[in-house]
C-alpha cells in the first residue's frame, strides 16, 4: 500500500515538472520578446542593453528555466507588468475568488446529481427521470458562455432579480451581498458538472444494481433501504473520481464564465494578463492551476485507496 | 403430519421479452421432505436456477411465476414482499456458485454475516452477533475465524470464500438450503470437502437441500433424489440409484453416456446439437430435436411424468406408449 502511494506521488511530481516546462515555453512562444512588454519601443538601447541583463534575458534558455523554477519553488514570481503588485498576492486573491466560485458551484451540482441521479437509477420510468436525462443532456451541450447570457437576459436584463457582473454591491461586502451574486455564475460554470455527475452517479448505481451480490443480500432477507446502503457504498470510489476531476476543471477557473460575469477569479486573470502581455502573472497562474489540479488528482487517488479495499494491498 | 418441507405443483415461470411470455420454468412438481437432498441436475440453460430463485422469489420483476409452492404448509406464493423478506435468509437460505460475486467487496466477510443475523433476529446485540458468527465460522471449518472475519472477500482463497458464504447462510439455522452449483467454481478437493461440509451440516441440522448443478459426479456423492431437468421440465424424478443406474429417460441415457470413465481414450461421446434455448423451444418434448428416438407425437406433444416405479417418473412418449 506504501508502495501505490509513493509510486501515485512519484508521478505527481513528474507530471509537475512537465508543467513547469510547458508553462516556461510558453512564454517563449508567445509573439514578441518579452522585453517589449517591460520596455516602452522609444527606450534608449542602453536602458534596454540594462534592463535585459537585469531580467537576465541574456543567459541561455535552460539558466533562465532554472532560475525562475528556483523562484517560482519560493514563491517568487515577481511583480506584475501592468500594475507592479507582487504576482503571487494578484494570484492567491483570484484563487481564492475562484474557490468560491467553483466551491458554490460544486456543491450546487453535486447534491443536485447524487439526488437525481440515484432516484433515477432506481426509478428510471419516474418524471425525475427524465428531468435528470434533460439536465445531463442540456448540461454537457450548452456551451457555459452561452448559457452564462441566458442567465443574465432572465434574471438580470428581464426580471432584474440578480446582479449581473462582479463580487460584490459597491460598499456591501456582506455574505449575502456575495451570495447574490455567486448564483448565476455558478449555475453556468456548473451545468456541465451537473450534466455530467447525473449520468456517472445514474450510471454507475444502476449498473451496481444488476451486481449479482445484490441478489444475494435480497436473498438473505435485507430490506430495500439495507440494500441500499450496499449499493451506494459500491458507486462511492468511482463517484468520489469523477466529482474531484470536476472539481478540479472548476478550480482552474472557467475564462469564458468569469469573463462574462467579471467575477475577479483565476481565469479572469489568466484573460487580461495574456491581453496586457503581463507574462509573470500568465505563467504564474497557469502553473498554480496546474499544480491544483494535479493535487487533486493526486488527493482523489489516494482517497480511492482509502474507499475501495480490492486497491489497499 | 407429514415431514416436506418444500413442495411445487405446477411451477412455471416465464420472463416478459417485448411482448412475448417465454417460458423458463414449465409445470414443474417436485418435493423435498426433512433432513434430504434433492439435486436437479441439467445444463446450463435448463431453467435450474430459475427455479430455485422462483421459490425464493429473488427473479427480476419481469418474471411471472404461475402454478403452486408450498414450503411447510405456507403459500409461497401468496406472501407479500415483506413476510418474504423475513423468510429469506432466515427459514430459507441460498448459496451461489461464485462466492466473489456473491458477497460485497466493500464490506468484511464478517460484517456481512453479522448483518445477515441482525436483520432476522433484531433483539441480538451486534458483538452477540459477532459471537454467533465467529461460532459460525468454525462450524463451517474456517481456521483462526476472529481473524478471518476481519478479512474483506477478494482476500480470501475460493474455497475459505465460500465457506463464508455457508457460514451465512446458516446463520438463522435454515429448514431449506438452496444451493445453485455450490461447488463449480472450486478445485476437486476443496469442492469435496465442501459436499462432506454439507452433508455434515444436514446430519447435525436436519436441514434439507436443494442443490442445482451440471455436474452428474456432485449429485451422485449428495443426492437422495435426483431430478433431471432439460428446456425448463422435469424429464425424470427419482431416488438417486434409479435415476443413475436405471434411467428410464433417453436424455438421462445420453447424459449418463457423455461421462468420461476411467480408461476410455479417444473421442468423448457428446450428445449431438445445442440444447435449446429458451427463445427457440421446440413445441414438443424439448429434446426432440437432439433424441435418437424422436417420433411424430415427440415433436408436438410435451410428455408428462409417468410413474417407472413407486419412487421413480420419466416424462417420455416413448416409455407411455410402452406401458400402453
């Protein structure tokens, strides 16, 4: 069991350093030297002889790689380029942003599918049923931006009952204030989640309802609620995968999403700093979503090991 | 008062297939008294374990069972799903031919036998559960049982498995065992010593079995009566030396001759043909197609048992117009 564990960390931190190494070329790849975004065009070749030996743009690829893995290892991603505020406070404040949005969204989506999708695997002719099949339909088609303008042209344009961009009430920094509008990007970024968990938990417990152990504690006298209890423990493992991979897709910030509706989040970020050419905070947010999603892959594996007893060896 | 603990009159049971009824199980009477064995012996396909889950009634719900059952003096039949729920696992138990399958990987062997005697005896305290159920484990010869129980299925060998399984399924001390090939997925000496298991239990217990198998070896080491059945029917019923040694049944002769004995070489004797599936049946007697000894009112009629002796019937046209 030790060994499955070290083995899952071992490729967590290999798949890491791939990362790494994509998020840095990236930035190579980018159109344009990067100096141009820190120097203005009309800057003396001295001045800019100085400033490229200051950011060390000089020194060969794999140097200024390692340099900035080093600083990155530290946390130090420099200043922004459009603002010169630290990078790492611009990023753990849209992460932090970001979390709420993908935590409301989740639990919404979640609680929503596990109700749906069990009451459908048991009752597969019911109303529900169908509603469950509409919402696991509708929600894996509708492209999230799409659905993000409906929400907006009912609640917010026609009925006028929710805000339509930011956080906050200017001045009202209270929950509910908070609460408000989190609705509607939250119903966007997690239909897709809702879609997709309906069909996985409907799926999965119907397909554990026709395990032959079934038969058998119906044949030793168990109660249907008992029986239950069994089945849900069986789809557990694979639920508990499929709603940490979500999970994790919605941490990494949904662009579209939080664009439309400026909810200050990761990928808001992610946006206007490619725009502004602001490289430290793309390279620093992309790399911090990486390394969040692979934890959680990473997390999920061996929450697996702990609820499934055939992976513990 | 008479001592049969299990009884059917007419036993059938067919699935709904689109609109179709197809028939699995048809007319089939058969009874079992105290404290014996009656293996039904057939292929895969026969309706064998159709049968035996009709009289527990754990088929899926588009199954209709017709005809009677009777299991000390109650109608199967008629109970509703909770006085069912109260039998199963209590007064009747079952066992299955893959232990693996049958039990929870997610739940250790012993929870699972404490589970079963809590939702049949609700005044036992879990760690008296825990105590019958360890007592459970030694009687079915499962070595260190405290440790074991703590043991999840997939990490236990076949045949420690499956004495788990039996350990459960005693464990409301059942009238009636029903076991669906108990020992098919097990290796020729542990599958002995779990038929020995059996019979030692019947001995102490009184208890009676059911056993369906394939395997003509498996019936001949525990049967009292034998009941060979083919495309859902009874062919022939009787005390297991009859029915082996004086089969009065063309199938039961093909079976007996398909066993490979000890010196033959060369070419097994198989019967010719498939046996028929439960969607292709012939409207006659069900081996018509595959007996050397088909005629005309074979292939239109179903035959019926016929008395061969006063513990002994063959369902064959052949053998009533002999008698005629």
């Amino acid at each position: 069991m030790i060994r499955v564990i070290l083995k899952r960390i071992g490729l967590a931190f290999l798949t890491l350093f791939g990362v790494t190494v994509i998020v840095f070329a990236l930035l190579q790849m980018m159109p344009g030297e990067p100096i141009d975004s820190i120097v203005p065009l009309d800057a003396s070749d001295a001045l800019r002889q100085a400033i490229i030996e200051k950011y060390g743009f000089d020194k060969p690829l794999y140097v200024q790689y390692f340099c900035w893995l080093g600083n990155a290892l530290r946390g130090n991603f420099g200043n922004s380029v459009s603002d010169n505020r630290l990078v790492l406070t611009i990023v753990s404040e849209a992460l932090h942003n970001t979390l709420i949005l993908a935590l409301g969204a989740s639990i919404v989506a979640f609680l929503l599918s596990i109700v749906i999708g069990v009451y459908s695997a048991y009752r597969p002719k019911s109303i529900l049923s169908w509603v469950g099949t509409i919402f696991g339909i509708g929600g894996i088609s509708i492209p999230n931006y799409c659905l993000s303008l409906i929400l907006i042209g009912i609640f917010s344009v026609t009925l006028h009952v929710l805000p339509s961009n930011g956080m906050y009430f200017s001045g009202d920094y209270s929950f509910s204030s908070l609460l408000r509008h989190l609705i509607l990007p939250a119903l966007a970024a997690g239909a897709m989640t809702l879609g997709i968990m309906t069909r996985m938990v409907r799926s999965s417990v119907a397909e554990t309802r026709n395990r032959s152990f079934v038969t058998t504690l119906r044949a030793k006298g168990l109660s249907e609620p008992a029986i239950m209890r069994h089945v849900l423990r069986n789809s557990f493992p694979t639920l508990l995968t499929v709603a940490g991979l979500q999970f994790g897709y919605l941490m990494g910030g949904s662009t579209m999403v939080e664009t439309i509706f400026s909810w200050p989040g990761i990928g808001l970020i992610i946006y206007q700093s490619i725009f502004t050419s602001d490289f430290p905070t793309t390279q620093a947010a992309i790399l911090i979503v990486a390394v969040i999603f692979v934890s959680i892959n990473l997390i999920i594996d061996l929450l697996r090991i702990v609820a499934d007893p055939r992976l513990r060896k | 008062m008479s001592d049969t603990i299990v009884k059917t009159t007419d036993l059938s049971v067919a699935f709904k297939v689109k609109k179709d009824l197809v028939p699995a199980v048809r007319q089939v009477s058969l009874s079992l008294e105290k404290g014996r064995t009656l293996v039904i012996l057939g292929e895969s396909g026969s309706g064998k374990s159709t049968y035996m889950k009709a009289l527990l009634r754990i088929l899926p719900h588009d199954a209709a069972i017709d005809g009677a059952a009777e299991f000390m003096g109650e109608d199967l039949l008629l109970k509703n799903e909770k006085e069912m729920r109260e039998l199963r696992g209590d007064r009747i138990s079952m066992i299955y031919q893959d232990s693996l399958s049958a039990l929870d990987p997610m739940y250790k062997v012993g929870d699972q036998v404490i589970e079963t005697i809590r939702a049949h005896r609700k005044s036992v305290s879990r760690a008296e559960a825990r105590e019958q159920a360890e007592q459970l484990f030694v009687k079915v010869g499962i070595p260190s049982p405290r440790e074991r129980m703590r043991t999840y299925p997939h990490e236990l060998s076949g045949g420690m498995r499956q004495r788990a399984v039996i350990a459960m399924s005693l464990c409301c001390s059942p009238y009636l065992l029903l076991a669906d090939e108990p020992t098919t997925a097990l290796d020729v000496t542990i599958q002995k010593q779990i038929l020995n298991l059996f019979l030692e239990l019947q001995e102490k217990d009184g208890m009676s079995i059911m056993m369906v198998t394939h395997d003509i070896g498996v019936a001949a080491q525990v049967a009292d009566e034998i009941a060979i059945m083919y495309g859902g029917i009874i062919m022939e019923y009787g005390s297991t030396r009859e029915v082996l040694e004086e089969p009065a049944n063309p199938y039961t002769r093909a079976l007996i001759a398909a066993l490979p004995k000890s010196g033959d070489r060369g070419r097994l004797v198989a019967i010719d043909g498939q046996p028929p599936t439960i969607v292709s049946m012939p409207s006659g007697c069900p081996f018509s197609d595959r007996c050397a000894y088909a005629t005309q009112i074979c292939k239109s009629s179903i035959p019926h048992l016929t008395p061969v002796t006063q513990t002994h019937q063959t369902a064959c046209h052949l053998y009533e117009r002999k008698e005629e």
